[in-house]
C-alpha cells in the first residue's frame, strides 16, 4: 500500500477524498494536473509538501517522479538563497547524505531487510558532489516562503553537471519565462533507468541514464523532453524534445491519468523549440 506524507502542510493543498463503491480513496493532489502520474511501486512513498508532491522509490530513496505548479508570483532571483541540504523528516525512505573528504559525497539510506543490524546499516553509493541538484529550480520559487522546502533531500537526484546546469537548467529558466507570460505552469520531473543508447547515457539500477521534463498547462498544451545524462552545457534544449508516450514507454508511468484525450495542443513554440 502506498504511503502518503503530508502531515504539516495539507493547509495549502487541495485534498478531497471520497470514497467508490469499492471503499478506495482517490486523492486529489493541488501539485498534480490531471492526476498524480500513476504506475509507480505500491511500497513508494507519497511526500506532499507546500511546494512538490515527490514520489519516493522505497528501493533507491530516490523519486521516480515529481510534480509542481509555477504561478508568476512565486517567481524569483535565487541567487542568494542558502543551498544547504537537510533530510526530509516526513519521507520515511529518503536517502540522507554524509559528506567525505574532498568532492565526493556518500548517500546512504537502510537496509530493506528485518534483521536485527538494518537500524544501522546503509546501502551506499559514492558520487561527485557535483552530480546531484534539485529536481526543482530555486528560481521558480524565490519569492515563496516556503522555498527552504528546496533544500529537502526527497527533491535531490543524481544529476551529472554539465547536463543540469546547460540544457536542463535554460528550460527552466524558459519554463519560468512562460509561466511570467501566462499566469501559471505545471511541471513534471523524474528519472528514467536503465541501458538505453537511445538517451546517450548507459545507467544503473541506481544511477538514471536520462531524465524527463513534462510541462503542461491546464487547457491541455504540452511540452515533453528527454535529457540524456552526458548531454554537453551547450547542448540545446530543444533538441531534447519528446513526446508523452515515449516518456511513458521509458519510465512505465502514466501521466494525466483522469483524462484519455491529452495532449489538447504543444507548448513547443511559447518555450522558444
């Protein structure tokens, strides 16, 4: 069964729950468009925040999805903004970080397993300590108070650098750019595993090949790219241009699952592709 965190912070969030004919629950989450993507693991772990809606793979600690909504007001210069990590304290399987001497990081999260020795033993994997960022920008959250929400480890992943802060991060600042035009944007963020050529990058089980973004507004226009992780700082960003069933087909999730007839239209033109 799914785990569902939002203890502190359901204030700003639109939740309805009303039950079918079968008892079931659906759950109506403000940070998703159409519906939460569906097709992850029944052990992932939901985390609502006043930001994001993050779900977090019990296997990785990772998310292998993750939702927001930009408004113009929220928009900011982040710049000074403090960028200091801290683990999430409603994500019960979150990874957690302990730094080494040097560049490299440890991340480290339990055992899955219910010997008496998995209180304090970790999975680790060692990475450079610039190949991990936010799966969502500061900048489109600079003038919320609640952006120290972008510091939580639920939002980080294992992303190379020159891919993040080229092509992935001009999105972003084109995405923020959209929204300033038109009032408001969903975005739809994750990791896509595996050996895939097709992407330009071989992974691991635990290290993404590529990464998806997904921005869609709520008249149904949608924009889907896939970014491969060894793509170059001046790659271009349209050139990462997908669509949603090959999004799909990489990820095994469904995106927009309350409706059958999207996308309505492209956002490719107001995002500069």
């Amino acid at each position: 069964m799914m785990i569902i965190r939002n203890l502190k912070y359901t204030s700003i969030l639109i939740l309805a729950f009303y039950s079918n004919s079968s008892g079931a629950q659906n759950i109506h989450v403000a940070h998703c468009l159409q519906g939460c993507p569906a097709g992850t693991s029944e052990t992932n772990e939901l985390v609502i925040r006043h930001l994001f809606a993050v779900s977090l793979n019990e296997q990785t600690g990772l998310a292998d999805w993750l939702s927001y909504r930009v408004i113009d007001g929220s928009i900011g210069i982040a710049s000074l903004l403090p960028r200091e990590w801290n683990n999430d304290e409603l994500a019960r399987n979150s990874i957690q970080f302990e730094p080494l001497v040097g560049e490299e990081l440890v991340i480290g999260r339990p055992r899955s397993t219910s010997s008496p020795e998995s209180s304090y033993s970790v999975n680790e994997t060692v990475i450079n300590s610039s190949d991990r960022g936010r799966l969502v920008p500061m900048s489109s959250f600079a003038k919320s108070s609640y952006w120290p929400d972008l510091n939580l480890l639920s939002i980080m992943s294992l992303i190379k650098n020159d891919m993040r802060v080229g092509p992935w991060a001009r999105l972003d600042q084109r995405a923020n750019h959209l929204v300033q035009q038109t009032g408001e944007a969903y975005v739809l963020v994750g990791p896509i595993y595996g050996n895939n050529q097709s992407v330009g990058y071989v992974g691991s089980r635990n290290i993404p090949s590529a990464f998806f973004k997904i921005i869609a507004n709520a008249q149904g226009d949608i924009s889907a790219f896939v970014f491969g992780q060894n793509l170059a700082q001046h790659t271009k960003y349209c050139a990462q241009l997908s669509d949603i069933e090959t999004v799909e087909s990489l990820t095994g999730l469904e995106f927009f699952p309350r409706v059958f007839n999207w996308p309505l239209g492209s956002l490719d033109a107001q995002l500069g592709c």
